[in-house]
C-alpha cells in the first residue's frame, strides 16, 4: 500500500451534495484507518453554492485545487435557484461540472449498475429478470456529443424562433472511449453492446464504423451494435443479457437512468469519470434531489460506492474498494434501508446514519 497521502478534492456542490458526500468521506477514513492510507481532503465550492459565493459556478481556485489533486470527490450541482440563470454558462452543471470534467480530461465515464441481492425487490422489474445476479458497466463518452457541441444557440428565422444543439463527434473522440469499452469488457465477461441511432444520425455512422473497426483489435470480445431506443427496451426485457454497454454522451446519460431503477433507485449508483492526464472525478449519477435536500434522508450509497470507485481507480487500493461493497451489502442484507429503497418490514435509516452503519462494517 502506498505511504504517500492521496490529495482528495472534495467538492459536495448543491442539495443533497453536502449530506451524502460526508457519508462517502466516513468510509473512505474507515477503510484508510483499516489499511494505512491516508487521504488529505480539500473542500472547495463548486455549482449554485460557488455562484451564490463568489459569482461563478467554477471559481478558478476550485479548477486549480482540483487540477493538482489525486482525484476529485464530488457530490451534485444545481437546483431551482440557479438553473435558469444566463447566460447558459453561468449554471451550476453547464457552467461548472461540464468545464470541469473537460479540463481534467475525463472522457469516460464508468457507471456500473449492480443489483445487490437483497434490494431485488425494490426494483422496478420482476425479481426473475435480476435473480443471479445483474452485473453491467456503461461505458459513456463524457465530454463530446450534443452536450459540448457548437453552434448551440436560438434564432430567428422567418418569424419563429428556432433553437439549435450540434451533435459532433470525432473518429478520435469515438476510437478513445471505444478502446476503453473493449478493455473493460476484457477483464469482465467479453461483451461490448455498443449504442446509436445509425439508422438516423450521420455522428452515430461513425460511432458505428469506428466502433466497429477497433473491436477488430479485440478478437476477444464480442460486439453487437445496438440502436439506442432498442437498447433502452432491452435493459427493461431482458437485461442480464448485456455485459458493457458503449454509448455516447446522451444516449450513456438517458439509459444509465433509467438502469438506475434496476438497480432500485438512483441513490443507488457510482461513477467515475476518467481519462488519461488525471486521476479522475468520481460522482455519483444522480442530481442534487432539490425535492429531498436538507431533511437527511437521501440515499448515500451511490456515493459511497462511488468513494470505492476511487479507491480502485486513483488510489491503487481495490482491497478498499471491496471492503467498501462488501460493508454496503452487509448493511443491505441487514435490513437497513434510506427511503428511496425501503421495502416492507425493513429498517428506515436517515442518510447519515446509513453512512454510520457502512463506516462501522468497514
Ligand atoms: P435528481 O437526480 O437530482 O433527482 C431525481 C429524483 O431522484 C428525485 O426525486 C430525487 O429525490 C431522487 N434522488 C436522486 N438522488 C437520490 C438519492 N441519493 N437518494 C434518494 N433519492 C434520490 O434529478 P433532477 O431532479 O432531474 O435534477 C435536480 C437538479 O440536479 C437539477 O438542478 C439538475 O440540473 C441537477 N443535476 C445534477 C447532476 C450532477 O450534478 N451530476 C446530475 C443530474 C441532475
């Protein structure tokens, strides 16, 4: 294990981003205490509390902070107050964790949905399409597509106003984030479902062709090109069938949503978000929850799988990262349950005592 302290960005943002974010740093110190790492955090504003604070949703002091750090630990942006403001980039997400995740270089995001056994019955679906076990990575480009693309603007023409998103993508951009899918798959069960829209969009062509063309250095591994509304249909029918699945920025964003309730609630799910320069920003998926903030009863799971994400990511510790699910399960099958994923007969735990609980096991 290394003896150097990891420099940790702690970046809680907005809404529940202040309540589930310390949860995260309990088990990350739990798992230090266990086995001798230490970790120096640094807390800095970013999204609505940055703006409301010093003007901006990125203040440079946060970029820099985060720059030099080993990894970024991050909660959630936005909310009501500040989603509307303009100009566009003055807003918490479009303004502040876009940009952010592009100058750390995180063009890939990781997000893993596993369905623990004992939560099978808070899930949206059937228990037998999840018995045995729901195991699979998104692989989601993170920083190209609709979201960054230009122009991106409102005219008028002819009378009527007419607003515009470019989608663009690069073969580089595409060659990147598919290598990463393969090389994933590779350590997993060897299946790349990669999603479009080919039948309609010239960007999805060449995701196709390119995707196409790399797997050709994974002999491997198994491709299937998938459309993305089928796709979206698949993970509800039959989702053990898929392993990793590709997609680009708003496809990987709309279906890890809605995998998310496989999983049995967006509280539920981790991410990080990689690339090659840095150690990455590690984010849960969900948003700052404006409808639950202050009240401690958000689900800290996601972020705290998310904190196991770093561990095995930025840190080189994936005995910390293991320690850290295994505690979670351990708490599932206990009975314990924030709201979101309570089940009958179950123990309904507030956020922070979820945190305490995970902590303890670890
Ligand atoms: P959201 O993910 O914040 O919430 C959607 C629903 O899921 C809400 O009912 C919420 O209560 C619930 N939920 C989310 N996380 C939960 C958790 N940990 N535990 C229990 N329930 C949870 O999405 P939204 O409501 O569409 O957006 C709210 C704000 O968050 C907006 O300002 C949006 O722009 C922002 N947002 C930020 C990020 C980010 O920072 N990465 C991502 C998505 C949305």
């Amino acid at each position: 294990m290394s003896s150097r302290a990891y420099k940790i960005a702690v970046l809680p943002g907005d809404g529940i981003g202040v309540e589930i974010v310390p949860q995260g740093i309990k088990c990350l110190d739990a798992v230090g205490a266990r086995l001798g790492i230490a970790f120096e955090y640094t807390e800095a504003l970013v999204g609505g509390a940055a703006i409301d604070a010093v003007g901006v949703p990125l203040p440079d002091d946060t970029l820099s902070l985060s720059m030099q750090s080993d990894a970024v630990f991050f909660g959630a942006v936005g909310g009501a107050k500040w989603d509307n403001l303009q100009p566009v980039s003055m807003r918490p997400e479009p303004g502040g964790l876009f940009p952010l995740r592009k100058a750390l270089g995180a063009y890939a995001n990781l997000r893993p949905v596993v369905v623990f056994e004992s939560l099978i019955s808070a899930s949206s679906l059937k228990p037998d399409r999840m018995e045995g076990g729901l195991d699979i990575l998104f692989v989601r480009e993170l920083t190209g597509g609709i979201y960054f693309g230009k122009p991106k603007e409102r005219r008028e023409v002819d009378g009527e106003t007419v607003a515009i998103d470019t989608c663009s993508y690069s073969d580089f951009e595409i060659r990147r984030i598919a290598h990463m899918a393969f090389l994933q798959a590779r350590r997993r069960r060897g299946i790349v479902h990669s999603v479009d829209k080919a039948n309609v969009m010239e960007t999805s062509r060449l995701w196709r062709e390119v995707v196409t063309e790399v797997a050709e250095q994974y002999p491997d591994v198994t491709l299937t090109n998938m459309l993305a509304d089928n796709c979206g249909m698949q993970l509800l029918r039959d989702p053990k069938q898929f392993d990793v699945i590709l997609a680009d920025n708003l496809f990987g964003d709309l279906l890890t949503d809605e995998a998310a309730m496989l999983a049995g609630s967006l509280g539920m799910l981790p991410s990080a978000s990689v690339g090659e320069q840095h150690g990455g920003l590690y984010e849960p998926i969900h948003g700052s929850a404006p409808d639950i903030a202050g009240q401690d009863k958000a689900n800290p799971i996601a972020t705290i799988l998310t904190a196991a994400m770093m561990l095995r990511y930025a840190c080189e510790c994936p005995d910390g990262a293991v320690m850290i699910r295994s505690a979670v399960e351990s708490v599932l099958d206990d009975g314990y349950r924030t709201v979101d994923i309570a089940t009958p007969g179950c123990d309904v735990v507030s956020c922070s005592k979820m945190g305490d609980l995970v902590a303890q096991r670890i």
